[in-house]
C-alpha cells in the first residue's frame, strides 16, 4: 500500500483530494467504512485527544486497523490536532501512519520550533506530519481574522520541513452561523508559494462547490468531523424517541445509515470516490 505522503502527493499533483474523517466509537468508524467501501474511496481515519482518551489508544488503533482489513480498504491512521510533543510520541509508538502537531495559537517563531522537532520525531518512523498556520476558529472561538499569507506559509514550510499545513482561508471548526466564503484568491497564492500538501479544516457546513474549488486551487485534504458527530447523533436522538427498544445493537445500526449516505456524498465531493 502507498504510503500516506505520496497518496497525497499524488492527490496535490492530480488536483484531487482525500477526505479525512474522524471517528469516535465503533458507530461511526463502521460509517465511515461503509462509505468508503460503496464508492470505493481511500480512508484517513482521524482520532483527536479527546477520542483517543475515550477509546483508548491501543484499542482505537486496533478498531480502524482491523476495519481497514475487513473492508478491504486502502487507508491510514492520522492524528488530528496533536496538542503535545507527548501525544504525538505516543501516536508514533502506537504506529500512526501520520500525525498533526497543532501550535497554531502560540508564536509564529514557537510553531516552527514545535513543528520542526515534530518533523524529527517522524522521520524515524515514515511518518507524515501535518501542521496549522493562521487562526482557524476552534469550537466555541470566534470567526473571521489571522488568515494564513503566502509569505509565512513558504517561511514556515521552509524552517519546518512539514509534509502538510492547514491554512486559515476562511473556514472554521464546528457549524458556522452564516454561509463561509473562502479566500480561493489568497489559497492559490498559498499553492504557488509553497510545495507541501494543504489541507481544509473545518469543512463542515461549507457548500460543497465551494469545497471543489478550493481542491481545485490546491486544497488536497479534507478534513471532516462536525457533520459526523451531529449527522449521527439526530438520527439516534429520533430513533430512541420512537422506540422503547432498550437493545443498543438494534438502534444503533439505524443512526448509522444516515453517516454512511452523508459520507457518500463527501467522498464524491472530494473527487476521491472512484465509482
């Protein structure tokens, strides 16, 4: 199986995308692989912090292992949003295909430094490493300001020597309160500035032809988590409200064919869906 730097590689040279998706229990990860395996798409599974100390890290890696197998899937395992240096050595440990370390809120000059020990500790393990340059809201932040420049993201991939970077162009995590618009102008110049994969957090809520011309400006990660956990969490709401049903292994199934056709839709968005 290709390695994940050269599938994105490969997406950034083809003008494609590959959709990452967070998993957080058996549910949805079982979504996303049902998904992927209808259109025949590869699969970046993606576990945060939280997901990992509510799983468990040797059992959330198992899960998505053993699921890719099952499948028969082409896929990898990434850390979304490493928040230390521990983390992400324990994410390695683990053997993690890729993992992010995310400094954006700190100093332009402490980013590059945690960046760039990041980049060191993989290197031993043909791990890809993604980072964050510029202010993406997180859940609960305000929207809008601290857009990524084409003059810091060539800085920064140049002192770093990251595989990836996410970029701040618009877009935020969680549901937006009106309609995003991203800065397509500023992506491309980003492109031309730079020779590293750039990746889409938050694409949660953003209109899907936007998100095909940001791919097609040069976005070749897509990052998806919101519309799992909310897509999921509505239908099982409105199955336990009709149903006196106290089996799990009965109701949970039904709120997981509303992920897998949302998923479906994603895949196709991003171009990855090969059928």
């Amino acid at each position: 199986m290709m390695r994940i730097r050269e599938k994105l590689r490969e997406c950034r040279n083809s003008g494609q995308a590959i959709l990452a998706t967070n998993f957080y229990n058996f549910e949805t990860l079982t979504a996303v692989l049902k998904a992927a395996q209808a259109v025949d798409a590869p699969v970046m599974l993606q576990l945060t912090r939280s997901s990992i100390e509510y799983m468990g890290l040797g059992q959330a890696v198992r899960m998505g292992r053993q699921g890719l197998a099952d499948y028969g899937l082409e896929g990898w395992i990434h850390l979304d949003h490493g928040p230390s240096l521990e983390l992400v050595q324990r994410c390695l440990d683990a053997g993690f295909d890729s993992v992010m370390i995310d400094a954006s809120e700190k100093p332009f000059g402490e980013n590059v430094a945690e960046t760039r020990r990041v980049v060191e500790m993989a290197r031993p393990y043909g791990a890809q490493v993604e980072a964050e340059l510029g202010y993406v809201p997180k859940l609960g932040q305000q929207q809008g300001g601290g857009f990524t420049t084409p003059e810091d993201a060539a800085c920064f991939v140049e002192q770093t020597g990251v595989d990836s970077l996410a970029v701040a162009i618009g877009s935020a995590h969680g549901f937006y309160k009106e309609t995003p618009h991203l800065d397509i102008e500023r992506l491309k110049a980003i492109r031309a500035a730079t020779d590293v994969v750039l990746v889409l957090h938050g694409s949660s809520g953003i209109p899907h032809p936007m998100v095909r011309e940001a791919i097609a400006a040069g976005i070749s990660k897509v990052n998806l988590a919101t519309e799992i956990k909310d897509t999921f969490m509505r239908a099982l709401k409105s199955e336990l409200a009709a149903s006196d049903e106290i089996d799990l292994r009965k109701v949970f199934p039904r709120a997981v064919d509303p992920v897998v056709k949302l998923l479906e839709e994603k895949y196709r968005m991003t171009g990855s869906a090969r059928r």
